[in-house]
C-alpha cells in the first residue's frame, strides 16, 4: 500500500468513525474549587499564553495531522489559514511522504502559503529518523519553512502495521544531534499512547524543548491500524492490536509525569474536546492544549468553521477561569484543585516509585 492510500485511510477513518475515539483520558478525577462571589468581569478575561518563547493568543494547539495527499494539502491551507488569523501553533502531519516523493510537498507547502505569518510545526516519525538521520529533519523544516519540529514516536501504531517500522534503536542520540543542529525548537510528541516521567526525563536531557504527550483517551491509533487490518484481511494484526486496545497513559496522568520535568513545556492532548478541559490541562501544569479530531472535523467544513470552533474553545476557557475567579492564566494556574479516582492512586504509586528512576537509557 502507498503512503498515499494509507494517509487517505487515516482521515477516511478518523473522520467516520466514532470508536476511533478511545476510552476517557483521565480529566474527569480533575476538579477545581469553584468560586461562587468572585469579584469579576467575565470580559475582562484574559487567555493569551507563551508557549516555546512565543506569544499566542490561546493556550490551543492544533495537532500535526496530514498532507501527502490533494485533500491533505486542503486541509493544511484551511487549518494553517485559520491558524495564522487566530494567532495559535499548527502542527502538519508526518512530512515522510513529502520527502520521498518531491511531487508531493506541495500537500504540506500548502499550510506554509495559506498561512505566511502562521507558527508551523513541521513533523517527521523516530522511525523515519533512526532510517535516514538527521537530513529527514532538516528536509522538513525547510520544506515548510517551520518555526518548530516535531518529532512523533508511535511504536505500537507502527508495530501493528503491516508495512510499519520496528528499528527504533539509536533514536535518543539522533534526537539529540537534531536538537544541536537544527536551529529551531525541537518537541516529542506521542500519537496516542503518552509520555512518562522516565521518558520525559530522557529528553529533556537530550535537548528537547517540549514534549505533545497525546496521551490514551483521544483518537486511538490502536483502533484505527485494528480496523485497517480487518479491511485488509490481515486478522493477526487485527488481533494484535485488540490485545493492546488499552495500551498507554491516560492523558491526565501523562501530564503529570511530564511537568514533573524542570525547563521542558509541555503541550496536554489526546481527547481534549473543549475549554474546561483545556483549562485542567493548564492547571496540572501544561503550556498548551493540542487537539487534533475536532480540528479535523471543523477543516472538512472550511476556515470559518476552523475561527468559530477556536472562539468556541477561548470561550469555554474563559467561563472557567472566570468561575474559578482568575483574570488571566498566571492567576488561573493559582486556582487550587484535586484529583481523585484512577487518576490520584497513579499519582500516589509514581510519587512513591519516582524516587527511584530506574536504568537510564545510554547514549
Ligand atoms: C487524521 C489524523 C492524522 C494524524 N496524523 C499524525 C501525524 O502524521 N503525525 C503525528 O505526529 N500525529 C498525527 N496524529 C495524531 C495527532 O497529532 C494527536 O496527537 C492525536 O490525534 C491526539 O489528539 P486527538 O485526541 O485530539 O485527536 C493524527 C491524528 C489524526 C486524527
């Protein structure tokens, strides 16, 4: 299959498929303390928010998700135009079709036309990376012009696929001369699964900026390679995946491991559907919300819907923060909360096993 058709698949399913979306991700064992006479104007709401050495006029990221197709390149100009108007970071999708297929840039180029003055993440995979070094970042860097690069890991996704990759030694080391060299900030993201303590650790330590956790509870790469693999005839990769369906952090808890990491930012994502949630995010710790389905699904529709959608969002946030009695996000990152559930007795067992980080990987 090319990389094209399975591009094409990805959004076919993404899009028409609610069981794409996998289980909770955590946020609901995040309370805050709402005030009930808080003295202020709810207009008076503030929501702009740095993220990388950048201002922005809210904490909402949109997550890289395609090209290398014709309606991938729609979809690109739509949300990076939308991005530039909005003033908020785009990430694009994974660039490797781009590179191994000149006439296919133009998908992702697309996003750097219709959005000149937008904040672009590039995006290339650790298995693309540990095949063809360093070079691959700086291709796609260049290709949009990118103000930053996101590197995706996704080892279950890749395992599960028929045509995936299964070499991932050496990526640490290959990240860190991508961080020496590339001259942009460089961020980790997941697709799915989250990021750890350990692994957040790792990174930083190689010179990452900022990890995207994309944690359990969004769109599950799991179910779509599951479903995938069915269409394909390929039961025992459908198999495997049903095996590991609920692999993964939730993306409360990923946020959590990972702000535990002094001097790297951390963007929360994975099912992150409005601005309450984006609003926890922010108070576990996070410099960002991403998300990806529900810009996808705004960006079928055009621009407009993209704008409204963002609007939306700011507005959800700012009812939140007006409720828990804060003006802007410095204030609002002060609003005292709890966790409960699930959510607390993994707080609890890590804050107990952190004390001990276990084997490092060596470089
Ligand atoms: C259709 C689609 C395509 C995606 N493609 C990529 C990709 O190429 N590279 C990447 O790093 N993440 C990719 N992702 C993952 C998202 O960036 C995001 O981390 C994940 O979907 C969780 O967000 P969500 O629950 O809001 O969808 C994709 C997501 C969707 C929905």
């Amino acid at each position: 299959m090319s990389i094209e058709e399975r591009k094409r698949d990805h959004i076919r399913i993404a899009l028409e498929s609610e069981s794409a979306q996998r289980g909770s991700n955590w946020l609901e064992y995040v309370h805050m303390i709402p005030r009930a006479v808080p003295d202020i104007n709810v207009n008076d709401v503030e929501i702009s928010a740095t993220f990388l050495g950048r201002w922005f006029s809210a904490p909402f990221l949109i997550e890289g998700m395609t090209g290398g197709t014709e309606e991938g390149a729609r979809i690109n100009a739509v949300l990076a135009a939308a991005a530039e108007r909005a003033r908020i970071p785009m990430g694009v999708g994974s660039q490797r079709a781009g590179i191994v297929r000149p006439e296919l840039r133009y998908t992702f180029r697309a996003a750097r036309e219709a959005g000149q003055g937008a904040f672009l993440i590039a995006n290339i995979g650790a298995a693309q990376l540990v095949k063809h070094g360093v070079g691959l970042a700086w291709e796609a860097v260049k290709m949009i012009e990118a103000d930053a690069l996101a590197i995706h890991v996704n080892l279950i996704q890749e395992i599960i696929q028929p045509e995936g990759d299964r070499e991932f030694r050496g990526f640490l080391k290959l990240a860190r001369d991508v961080c020496r060299e590339i001259g942009v900030p460089v961020i980790v993201k997941e697709v799915g699964c989250g990021i750890s303590y350990e692994d957040a650790v790792a990174l930083k330590n190689i010179g990452i900026s900022a990890v995207d956790v994309a944690g359990k509870g969004g769109t599950s790469w799991i179910e779509i390679e599951r479903m995938r693999a069915l269409d394909a005839g390929r039961h025992d990769r459908a198999r495997l995946a049903e095996v590991f369906t609920d692999w993964g952090i939730p993306t409360a808890a990923s946020v959590l491991e990972a702000v535990k990491v002094e001097g790297l930012e951390v963007v929360g994502s994975g099912g992150i559907r409005n601005g309450l949630e984006v609003a926890k995010l922010l108070l576990l710790g996070a410099s960002m919300g991403g998300m990806a389905m529900p810009f996808l699904r705004a960006a079928v529709r055009g621009v407009e819907e993209v704008e409204n959608l963002v609007r939306q969002l700011g507005e959800e946030l700012k009812v939140t923060m007006a409720l828990c009695g804060a003006t802007n996000l410095a204030e609002f990152k002060k609003t005292q909360y709890i966790l409960t559930g699930r959510l607390r007795e993994w707080v609890e067992q890590r804050a107990a096993s952190r004390l001990s980080l276990g084997p490092q990987p060596k470089l």
